[in-house]
C-alpha cells in the first residue's frame, strides 16, 4: 500500500510560537513513518512558511534559515508547492497535521484554507476553533446550555480605553477584586494578570490589550485546577481521566512562566477527587465540546471551588500542547493511548472528516 504524504506544520505568528515548536517535535516523532511521507513546514513568527528539513533542524532552531519556502495552494488540487534556487517541487497533500497554538493557527484562519483547499486535517473546524479561541464567545455559546456553571466576567474593548476609568468603573460594578485579566483569544496565559486593586487593574488592562482588542474581566474562583482531555466527535466522543494543575507556591496563579518555566509546577494525572465530580466533569466536558461542534481533540479546563464544591468551567483548548510537561498527552497516556497511538488516531480520525 502507498505511504500518504502527511504535512505537519508547526511555529506561527501567535505568542505560542515557541512553545508550538516544542510540541511539533513530539508529533512528528510519533508519526508512523511506515504509513506515511512527512513533511515539516513552519511558519516563522513574521509569517514565512519555509520547509524544515528535520526534527533536528526544529530543536536547534536551523529550519529558520531553510532556503526553501512553501505554498500550500487553496484550491483543490491539495499541492504543496517547495520554491528553492532550483526550481519548484510539488507535492499532493493527503491530510495536515497543525500542531499550532494560538492566533492564525488555532483560530479558524489556518483550517478555513484547508478546507478550500480540501484537505483533511487533525482537530477542530473553523467555526469551533474560532468559537473555542475566543474566550467571550465561549462564554456566550456555553452559558446557553444552562447546567454549566462559569466564573462572572465583565468585557472590556479596545475602544473603552478612550474612556478607562468608566471603564474599571464598569469592571468594578461587575465582579469583585481580586480579579483575572485576559486577552480575548490569547493562549498559555500569555498577556493574563491578576488585579487586587484599581490601580493594578489599569496596569493588566495595559498588559492584556497587547494582545487582543477584546479583554474579559473575571471573578476569581478558589478551587482546584482540573483538566480533561476529548477526543472523537459527535456520538463518539470520549473524556480522558482528570487531571490537576498544581502550580507552584511561588506563582500568583498558572501562568506562562509557572506552565513551562518553573519546574516546581506539577501535574497530576488521576486527580484525587470524588468520583461523582470526576464523572460531572467528564459529562461537561464532552458536551462542552460538541456545543462548540468540536472535531478531533480538545482539553477542557474547569475549576473545582473550595467553598462550595462547584465544578466551574473555565476555557477550552481546541489544539492542546504535545510538550514532555503538557497535560492532554499525558492523560490520554493514561488512558492506553501512547504518543504512538494518540497521533496516528488523531490523524486517521482527520480523513473520516
């Protein structure tokens, strides 16, 4: 039987550039070379899309300087065109593999030209990435299911900041200090702070509309991080055991520099809690995912409140870090799925689109 040119794509334009070319190392060495021809392109931080001739050349960060640009047509002809000094090669793509976080890669942009062009690709579609990548819609999309608890949040657009102080004055009305700032569709905590006052209020509004024009403002919720893996779609969606995020003492909370910075920052696969509330969370999870038409994989992230034992739904991931540290890997490891398993399922699972 003939291989099936697979084509992974990795970096980006979005503050995760880095971390997506950690997770793309992990992807592409579990690739079934047996099943498929593999083709690494990345897209560099200004938006050049150029071939990576290794895994190696992604480590060492070398691929930058790669002398062969790529094309991926959106017509239907699924070429993949390489542009070097000597001329042009082209490839006929069976089906992608994005491994992209954030911004023009996890937002709908990307797969909005995979599906002109036609081609299968692994995860979620352009209406649930771009719904699941933007924190307030899925906010506005989950609040309609009615039996999903979320933390209160007041949003804040770029243009309130021709008027910030009635702005914080409407932030303050809304949900009481402390509170979370964060960018709209910025991912792995970055651009996200923790207020206890107005004047560091102004300060995390500052930081946070770097990175988007839209920000939510939220109510802190005390409890337990916990996290649960999906994978499937439709009536065949699955839930993974929960895991827990269990950052260290010295971060305010989970951020960028507490995820993939601090070794003191542990996960737990298994988290020791109820069963009833594992099950809840399990239950909101698949059905959060299909609200948003999830395909593919996604980690759904949820609080579980100290004071009153609430399961609170906090944000979903559509395309979930591959790292040696990250969380949906890990619990679907758990599960009898290895790294193997896992990415040749995600990628079989595309062409079924």
């Amino acid at each position: 039987m003939a291989k099936k040119e697979l084509l992974v794509i990795f970096g980006g334009r979005s503050s995760e550039h880095d971390v997506s070319c950690v997770s793309v190392q992990t992807v592409a060495k579990a690739c079934d070379l047996e099943k498929y021809n593999m083709t690494l392109v990345g897209i560099t931080k200004d938006g050049r899309w150029l071939l990576a001739d290794s895994i190696d050349s992604i480590a060492d960060g070398s691929w930058e300087n790669s002398k062969v640009s790529a094309i991926l047509s959106p017509d239907t002809s699924r070429e993949l065109l390489l542009r070097s000094e000597e001329g042009i090669i082209s490839k006929t793509i069976d089906v992608i593999f994005p491994v992209l976080h954030g911004m023009f890669g996890e937002d709908g942009t990307i797969q909005g030209l995979f599906e002109m062009a036609h081609i299968p690709y692994v995860g979620c579609g352009v209406m649930a990435s771009a719904a699941s990548m933007d924190k307030f819609f899925t906010k506005v999309i989950v609040d309609h299911l009615g039996d999903v608890d979320q933390a209160k949040f007041v949003p804040v657009l770029a243009d309130d900041f021709d008027d910030i102080e009635a702005a914080m004055d409407r932030v303050e009305a809304g949900v009481p200090y402390p509170v979370f700032v964060k960018p709209s569709k910025a991912g792995s905590s970055k651009g996200v702070s923790k207020a206890h006052n107005r004047e560091e209020l102004r300060d995390a509004l500052d930081e946070a509309v770097k990175y988007d024009s839209k920000i939510l403002v939220e109510e802190t919720i005390v409890g337990r991080e916990l996290e649960c893996g999906v994978l499937g779609y439709g009536k065949n969606t699955k839930a993974s055991c929960v895991g827990e995020i269990l950052a260290a003492a010295s971060a305010d909370f989970y951020d960028f520099d507490a995820k993939y910075n601090n070794a003191d920052s542990k996960t737990v696969i298994g988290a020791d809690i109820p069963e009833e509330k594992e099950a809840e969370i399990q239950q909101k999870a698949v059905r959060i995912f299909n609200a948003l038409d999830g395909f593919g994989l996604s980690r759904v992230d949820f609080f579980l409140e100290n004071e009153t034992n609430r399961v609170v739904f906090n944000e979903i991931n559509t395309l979930p870090g591959f790292t040696s540290i990250s969380m949906y890997p890990m619990l679907w490891d758990a599960e009898g799925y290895d790294i193997e398993t896992l990415v040749s399922t995600l990628i079989e699972m595309a062409t079924e689109r």
